[in-house]
C-alpha cells in the first residue's frame, strides 16, 4: 500500500473516531444530562432511551476503530522513527480495554431507567440516584482514560514533526494537546472547581486542531511517498 493509500486510510478511521467521540462524548450528554438534576436526567434519559442506546453504541464503534487506527499509523510512520511509533501504538491501544470496561457503567445507568423487573419495587429517588452514580462513575472513568489519550499524542507528534510530508505546525498541536490532557486530569483530580475556572476548553485545544488537523490532512493531501533512500531511524 502507497503511503497516500496509507494516509488515507488513517484519515478515515480518525474522521470515524472524531464524529463517533464528539456525538457519544460531547452530543448526547449535551441532550440527556442535567447534573445538578437527577430527576431532570431521570426524565430525558427515560423518554430518549434510543438516543442514550446510540450514545453507547457510537461509543463502541469509536473505541473499535481507535483501536486500528494507530496500526495504520504506524506503518504510515515508523520509516521516521521506528520506536516512537511503537510507543505512539502502544499508547494508544492501551486505552481501549479501559474504555470498554467503563461502559458498563453507561449500561448500568440504563438498566434503572428502563426499570427491570427487580428494580419496580425500589423508590424512585434511589433510582435516580444510583442512575447519577454510574453516570459520575463513568465520566470518572473518561477521565482516567484521558492520560492515554494525551500521552498517545506525543510520539504522535513527535513523528508528524519530523515526517516531511505532514505539516510541522499539526506535530506541534498534537505534543502541546497531550500536556493538554495531562492538565485537565491533574486538573480535575486535585481541584473540584477546575471546571468551572475555563482552563478547561483552553487546554483543550491543542489537541482539538491537532487531531482534526491531522484528520482532515491525511483524508484530503494524503501524504508524499518516501525517497528509497530514506531509512528508518532507531
């Protein structure tokens, strides 16, 4: 395969990752979740069970697809620098099983929404807030996924930067949005008002150019095929 076949593969599993991880990440919890609220999220979640459902199942088909992309990354990349790219792999690859494990809480809060037998005799209250409990859990669980979503995009970077045939200024992006990420956790973890202080979305966007950057790159340019003489570098 070209290296502009190559690219273009990898920019297709990401523009899937993005649209699937902005709409189960950022859309869905727009509509159904009111924090402050169980009783609000309660009422959402229960009259748009098939939006909650999609949510979920976009969830998988991201993780799955995140899962190959940086395999297809890596042979587009490793002629620059064969053990970045392996640790670009095993980075991000490292975060799917936790991703997957941490979507049982999701279909824990859906089981005492849509009410199963067992449940009917429990009062409404207790309900709603077990249902805020595995959806705190989970978003606790995104959160530590986080770090391996920033860490990834180092060595990503790294490569990007020193490729020739992507732009330096998205290898930039993507080693500033991994301390992004790395800010927001520690962020998150040692301050309960980190949210409400608007660091947030600003370290955030690195990675946001970054990664879209990089998508929409490899998807429209592709990228430029390597000189025979050019050798992998250890």
């Amino acid at each position: 395969m070209s290296n502009k076949q190559l690219a273009r593969t990898a920019g297709l599993l990401y523009l899937v990752v993005v649209v699937t991880g902005m709409f189960s990440l950022a859309y869905v919890p727009s509509k159904l979740i009111v924090w402050d609220n169980p009783a609000e999220t309660f009422q959402r979640i229960a009259a748009n069970t098939n939006l909650f459902r999609w949510g979920i199942a976009s969830s998988v088909i991201c993780y799955t697809f995140f899962l190959f992309l940086p395999l297809v990354l890596y042979k587009l990349l490793q002629p620059v620098h064969k053990t970045y790219a392996q640790w670009m792999v095993v980075l991000a690859v490292v975060s799917v099983p936790i991703s997957f494990v941490n979507l049982l809480n999701k279909f824990a809060a859906l089981s005492l929404v849509t009410g199963s037998d067992y449940l009917h005799n429990l009062p409404i209250e207790q309900l709603q807030g077990q249902m805020m409990f595995y959806l705190d859990l989970y978003n606790s669980g995104i959160l530590v996924v986080t770090v391996f979503w920033g860490l990834w995009l180092f060595p990503f970077g790294y490569l990007v930067y020193k490729s020739g045939f992507l732009p330096k200024i998205l290898g930039i992006l993507l080693m500033a949005g991994c301390v992004g990420y790395l800010i927001n956790f520690l962020g998150h973890t040692l301050s309960p008002a980190y949210s409400e202080s608007g660091i947030s979305s600003m370290v955030r966007m690195p990675a946001t150019l970054g990664e879209i950057g990089t998508c929409l790159w490899l998807l429209i340019m592709g990228a430029k095929e390597r000189s025979v003489s050019a050798s992998t570098v250890d």
